[in-house]
C-alpha cells in the first residue's frame, strides 16, 4: 500500500510576505561596516527595487479592496479610512493610495506595469498619472506620453519628468496650458490677497515677533521701498567709532567691529527699514486724523522714571517699555507722555510742541548735513534729531541742543558712555568716547565740512 502525498496548501499572499519580512529584517543584523563600497551601493539599489515591487502590488490589491468593498467586511467606512489607520499616514495618504491605485490598474496600467516590475518608483508614476490626466482627453495621444514618460522614468527622477510632462502639455495643448496656469496664478493671487493678514506678537523677551502673509503685487510694493532703505552704510574711515580696527575693546555697540562696514545683515537692515518707513510715514499729512490730530504714540510714565530714565512706562496699547526707550522716543518721535505723580494723578500730558518744526529740521540739516557721529554719513532721511540736554531735564528744542544722529548712533548715544556736546567756539558736534577706549576722552568729531 503506498503512501498518498497531500500537497501542501497553497501558502496566503500575506504568509508569503511575512515570510519576505523576515528575511529582510535578518538583513538588519549585518555589520555594514565590514561591506564593500559597491556593496553598499548595490544593496541600496535593491531595497529601491524591492519597494516599488511591493508599492506595485499594494496599489493592486488596494484597487480590489476598493472595487468589492473588502474594508466594510472589518467594520472601515471607507477603504480611505482603513489605508489612513494601516499607512500611519496623513488624512490625506488614504485617498491618494485609492485614486493612485485606480489610476494604475485602469488607464495608466503601462504604468502601473512598471512599478510592480521596480522600473520606476511610486513617486515616479504619480507624477507621470499627473502629468496625463492634464492632456486633452485623446486616448491615443495619452497613450504615447505614458509610453514617452514611462520610458524617460528609467533616467530622470521625479523632478525632471515633472518638467517633461509641462513640456508635453505646452506642446500638445499651447492654449490650454496658457489659460490654465493664468487661472492658476489667479486663483492663487486671490487667495493671497483674500488671506493676508499681519501680527504682531510678544515674544516673551523682550520684543515683538512679527509674522504675516500678501500677495506678490504686495510684496513687490514692500521690497521696492524696503530694499532701497535697507542698503549698507558703510564708513570710510575704519575706527571711526573710536575703536581700533581688529581690537576686541568695545566702543559701546555690541556689534561693531571697528573697520568702517556696516555691522548690520540683511535681516536686520530690513527691519530697520520697515521701521523708518513708519517713522518716515509719520512725519507726512497723509494718515488720517483722530479727534483733528496725527496718530501719535501715547505713553503713561511717572515723573521720576521720565527724569532718571530708570523703570518703565506702558504703551496706549498695553505693552511696557523702559524710560530709557521711551526718553530715545521722545527726542524726535511725536510721542504724548501722560506724565503720573506719586499717586498715579495726572501731571502733565505732554506737549507735542518740542517736535522739531521744519524751519529748525533744515537748520540743523544745514549745520549738520547727515549724521554728525565720527565717519558716519547716513543721509537726514534715516536720522533723528536728538536733544544733548533731554527735554525731561529742561532741555529746549533748539539748535544749540539739538544733533543728527542716525537710529543706531543716536541708541549708542542713549545707552552706553558715549556723550555728544557742541563745540562752544564753532557750535559744531563732538563726541566722547568712554573712558575704557580713550582715558584722556579727546573729543570726536566729523571732517570739516566743505561750505
């Protein structure tokens, strides 16, 4: 009597994978290490093979599931929903995978074909799907640009057969193409508009962090008028702050490094500019009027803390800011102090009478000509006029007590040892510098201007 072999069954699709995993992970355990270069490279080669054979045949069995309704059987809503929860993906990953898969294994099947046989990579053939579906709907004309960009896929990436598939829209549908990518542009220069928006957000030390999003019409507006006030201001005199070029001893801003060139990057130039585009629009009759009057800004400050310069004061909107700044503001910005007591009564709500008029700007710009630091030429438009005695110290508002300095001497004036004073026999400025440079403080000053 002989024995009846029973062949064994057929293993499942999903044992023989498990089997595949397996025998990939032990892959895991190599010492890399001890391979050869080419090794390496051809190994790589192979996983890239290997995962677009099994991208192939997911999108297959994918395109099934989604045919019979195979995720209903396990409770999904949707076959999105169950590749979403199996991918780990995005919301997004789902319905990509379906659409992908449908595409794959109906009309783009040569490329569907490709991928399963690892010629090509899924990206590869998304983008070639995509690239199709923009053709005039001519199955014959398809057919060949999917031949065309599942035979390029062998030796450009993604990227590459990206350009083609535009190449071949442009080509093959010039007026189609011409009228989609300006309802493109827009449908996106209308959202831009429509979602513009900007913030201004406290950072938590010290500063704003400004965020915000335009058009590119807006932006375009920004860059003209920004770029043109955000170029270098370098010097010609290297240590014309004071310092000796390449010496670590500081002149009093963190920055400097004592060799002539604008110590600012384009970052911070540009923040400067948007600054003095506000301070520049400020200065002009065309913002609108409140109660008959320019906007200024309003901050409450105690007498003590507006005559030290020690404490802080709050803005009309909330934020506080040092008496220190608030003193720099108050030499030439249109600010409006409420001035409080000891109590918090009101003192005094300042005067905007100790704004440099017109007539006394251009004295100064005649006396001054730009800004008066040592070796700095920064033109009046990027330039405050500043009090040499405060105004919260009985300062007036006149030439005698008034000097050019640009935004960033006129902060160096403010908050380190450097002092500015008038020459008393040609009332010309100069400046001296802190003793830790020069212990003798020889008086600074700009090049004899040529009448």
């Amino acid at each position: 009597m002989t024995d009846t072999v029973v062949p064994a069954p057929p293993a499942s699709p999903a044992a023989v994978l498990g089997v595949v995993t397996d025998t990939v992970a032990d892959l895991s355990d190599r010492l890399w290490a001890a391979r050869s270069p080419a090794e390496l490279l051809a190994t790589v080669r192979a996983v890239e093979t290997l995962r677009s054979v099994l991208d192939g045949l997911e999108l297959a069995v994918v395109a099934e599931i989604d045919a019979t309704h195979a995720a209903a059987t396990a409770g999904w809503a949707s076959t999105k929903d169950f590749l979403t929860a199996v991918t780990g993906g995005r919301k997004s990953e789902g319905p990509r995978l379906v659409a992908l898969a449908k595409a794959l294994t109906s009309d783009r099947h040569v490329t569907g074909q490709a991928l399963a046989a690892g010629t090509l990579s899924r990206t590869q053939a998304e983008v070639i799907v995509g690239a199709i579906d923009r053709l005039p709907v001519n199955p014959a004309l398809r057919a060949r640009a999917e031949d065309l960009l599942v035979d390029q896929a062998r030796t450009r990436d993604a990227a590459d057969l990206a350009r083609l598939g535009e190449h071949l829209l442009e080509r093959l549908d010039p007026d189609g193409a011409e009228r989609r990518e300006e309802q493109a542009l827009d449908r996106q220069e209308r959202a831009a508009h429509l979602n513009r928006f900007l913030a201004l957000a406290e950072d938590g030390i010290g500063g704003v962090r400004l965020r915000g999003r335009g058009s590119i019409e807006d932006a375009a507006h920004l860059k003209t008028v920004l770029f043109s006030l955000a170029a270098p201001h370098p010097t010609t005199d290297p240590g014309s702050c004071g310092g000796t070029p390449g010496s670590a001893r500081s002149c009093g801003v963190g920055d400097c490094a004592h060799d002539g060139r604008d110590p600012r990057e384009h970052g911070t130039r540009m923040w400067d500019a948007l600054i003095e585009v506000a301070r520049l629009a400020a200065d002009t009759d065309r913002l609108p009027t409140s109660h008959g009057s320019r906007p200024r800004i309003g901050i409450t400050i105690t007498l003590d803390q507006l005559v030290t310069g020690l404490g802080a004061g709050t803005l009309e909107s909330g934020e506080t800011l040092s008496a220190g700044a608030i003193r720099r503001l108050a030499c030439d910005a249109e600010i409006l102090p409420y001035v409080l007591g000891s109590r918090s009564q009101l003192l005094d709500v300042g005067r905007t009478s100790r704004i440099v008029t017109l007539g006394l700007w251009l004295a100064l710009l005649v006396r001054d000509r730009h800004c008066a630091f040592p070796g700095c030429t920064r033109p009046p438009m990027a330039c405050d006029a500043h009090h040499i005695t405060h105004w919260a110290d009985g300062g007036p508002t006149a030439l005698p007590n008034l000097v050019l300095l640009c935004r960033a001497h006129h902060t160096t004036i403010h908050t380190t040892p450097w002092q500015v004073r008038l020459n008393p026999h040609d009332q010309r400025p100069e400046f001296l510098p802190p003793a830790t440079l020069d212990p003798r403080q020889q008086p600074l000053r700009q090049r004899p201007l040529r009448e």
